[in-house]
C-alpha cells in the first residue's frame, strides 16, 4: 500500500471526525502545516535538503505527484538560497488553498467522504469525514509510540510529531497530564529535525498575529 | 567523501570524511547495514574529518543509532569539527547520540 504523505496525514489529523472539518485550534495554521510537510516530504523522497542557513534542491526529478511536484519546481525557480521558514510562509499563501487541494486528494484516495451538510436548516458547507478512520489511528499510534518508547525515533516519525506538535494536534490527542509529562520527550524528538523547527517558528507568528488581531477588535 | 572502517568483533569504527548530505548519506547508510548486518551491532562514527552535515547527514545518523540499537547494540561519535557540533547541539542529537571525546570513550560508553 502506497504511504500518506506527511501533508495527507497531517490533514486526517488535524480533521474533527465528528464536524468533519479542519479543529477549529487547528484553522489558521493549517496551510503552513501542509506546506511543511510537503517540504518534509520532498527531505524525505531525497529531492531537497536544509541545514541551519538554507533550503535547497538536491534531485529535480519529478515524483508523478501534483502536490509535491508543483512545490519541487517552485522550489527549484527560486534563483536565491532561503531558509527553511521562508519557504514555509511563502507556499502556505502563494499555493492557493492548499487545505482544499489535500482534502480533495483524500476524497480521491479513498481515505475521506466529500458531504454537503446544512446548518441552521439553510446554509450549506462541506464536511469531511473519514471512511474508515485508520489512517487516523495509525497516525496516532505512531506519534504515541515515539512519545512513550525512549527509541530512537525513525525520520518520517519524527516530522510529524514536528507538525503535530506545531499544529496543536499532539496537545488535543493527550490528557493535559499526559501531554504535561510528555513534553520533554516531545521537544527533543520535535527539535531533531531543522524543517520541524521551522514549522514551530512560523505557526508560532501565524498564531501571534491572529492574537494580535484578535486583542485589536475585542482588548 | 572518503569512508573506511575497522571492525573489532562487535565493534566497527568509521572513519568519515568530507560532507554528510543528501548525496553522500546513502553510502554512510549503506556501509552501516553491511556492518550492522554482518555482527557489529555497536557502532562508532569518528566525525574528525567531517566537515559538514546537512539534515540528511543528520537523519542517516539518526538510521544508523536506530539500526544499532534494534540490533542490540548502540552508536556513538566523536571529534566533531566546531560547524558539526553546532548542528548536533542546535538539534539536541546529543541526547539521542552520545558524543564523545574520542575513540576509547566511545568504546566504554557503548560497552557499558
């Protein structure tokens, strides 16, 4: 069977079964965490590689994958050397609606159902839940494997606790004496990867200027 | 970038040199397994010569600990260079990998 990648996966775990949507603590960084995880995706499949300065492309070769394709040559037109955070702020916005593309991959794959729903017996929206839920549970069940074994954790692992964890999904997925007890743990595994540190940096200023807005029209 | 290795029983010393990166680190995962596979379960990466590691340098190292561990053993480094041990300790490898002054530290922490 052909894996999730980190961005599809990132999505089922930030999804509300019951709503069918994107949580709502998980709304405003929710195209940054897709951006991340293609990157990390792209790190993973050997097409891209960082360290502390830069972000670069390393293998050009196309995957056959729309997503991580169109980001792949995007990355590769770009004549200046950027670090791992810039490119993260810039294909979060200039990727269109990266939430829906990822949403209509899952519907595609199998993973996700595409409903209409009404609500106050008028409006419509569309919802997402799963089809069966198990990618979701797998997901989980390797992010609490990384958290509660003292393992060394494997790379794809490591990211997406990285995501999960800047997305706010690990602190909704434990008890909050859990998730207190874990944070060691969490911030080790979650500072081993340079495209994970960066995710943290730029969902902590998305989240800092919806604060800030927020203070702006309710002080 | 330049890899020879000495194998003593369940130990294997790699002597590495030049850049961890993308284009190299799978030459560095490969020469793992062979060792790992062949025995040497503890395994010991002398930096000294290394003079750069991107994240895919940092991730093959992060296979190889993983690899010696499920195997039994262990893994550790050392002689990093000053650039190399900013990226261990800007990604706190440290707490995964134990870096130390030489060979024979290695050898005694990984015996342990």
């Amino acid at each position: 069977m052909k894996h999730l990648t980190l961005a599809d996966e990132i999505v089922v775990l930030m999804l509300d079964d019951t709503s069918g949507e994107i949580k709502p603590g998980c709304l405003a960084v929710a195209g940054v965490a897709i951006a991340a995880g293609v990157l990390m995706e792209l790190a993973l499949v050997g097409r891209i590689d960082t360290d502390l300065e830069s972000l670069f492309v390393v293998d050009r070769t196309l995957l056959g994958d729309a997503l991580l394709d169109d980001i792949l040559l995007e990355v590769a037109a770009e004549p200046r050397t950027q670090p791992s955070a810039w490119w993260i702020d810039q294909l979060s916005t200039r990727h269109g609606d990266l939430v829906e593309r990822v949403l209509g991959r899952l519907v595609s794959s199998g993973i996700l159902k595409e409903e209409e729903r009404k609500f106050l017996w008028v409006f419509s929206r569309r919802a997402y839940p799963p089809v069966s839920g198990r990618e979701e549970r797998e997901a989980k069940a390797r992010l609490m494997s990384v958290l509660f074994n003292d393992e060394v954790p494997d790379p794809r692992d490591t990211l997406l606790l990285g995501l999960a964890k800047s997305t706010g999904v690990l602190a909704a997925i434990l008890a909050s004496d859990e998730y207190e007890k874990a944070g060691p743990r969490i911030a080790e595994v979650a500072a081993l990867e340079e495209i994970g540190r960066a995710v943290g940096v730029v969902t902590g200023q998305v989240r800092d200027a919806v604060a800030s807005i927020m203070m702006a029209h309710y002080p | 970038m330049e890899i020879t290795s000495k194998i003593d029983g369940a130990v294997v010393v790699f002597q590495l040199a030049g850049r961890i990166d993308a284009a190299t680190s799978p030459s560095v995962e490969g020469a793992v397994n062979t060792a790992v596979g062949g025995g040497s379960k503890r395994v010991i990466f002398d930096m000294s010569a290394v003079s750069y590691v991107s994240s895919a340098g940092l991730r093959v190292i992060l296979l190889a600990a993983k690899k010696a561990n499920a195997a039994g053993g262990g893994m550790a480094v050392f002689g990093l260079q000053a650039g190399v041990q900013e990226v261990f300790s800007v990604s706190g490898f440290g707490r995964i990998v134990p870096i130390t002054a030489n060979e024979a530290e290695a050898r005694t922490k990984l015996a342990g």
